[in-house]
C-alpha cells in the first residue's frame, strides 16, 4: 500500500505542475488560451482525486 501512496503524491505533483502550466497558458499566452483552460480543468480533477484517495487510504488504517 506504501508504493500505491507515493505513486498518488507523485501524481498530485504532476497536477500541481500541469495546473501552473494551464494557469501561465491562460493568463499570458493569448493563443493558447483553450488549451489552458483544458490543462487547468483536467488538473484539478486529477488533484481532487489524488487528495481523495490519499486520505481514503490513510483514514481507512491501510498504511
């Protein structure tokens, strides 16, 4: 369970940095607009997510 936790801090991370990316597009990079907003919107789900099931497994005693 130990390898399932860290493989969940290591996606939450790799959300954080696609939802920074996605915030750069949105604000400064008049092109890529639609594409930020995808990447912000996607990020936070995987984030939602990743904070879900950390919590879930450590409320539920598995570690």
């Amino acid at each position: 369970m130990l390898i399932v936790l860290f493989l969940l801090v290591i996606i939450i991370f790799m959300s954080i940095i696609a939802f920074l990316i996605g915030l750069y597009k949105v604000l400064f990079d008049k092109e890529d607009r639609a594409f930020g907003i995808k990447l912000l919107t996607y990020s936070v789900i995987t984030m939602i997510i990743g904070f879900g099931s950390c919590t879930a497994l450590l409320e539920s005693g598995a570690i």
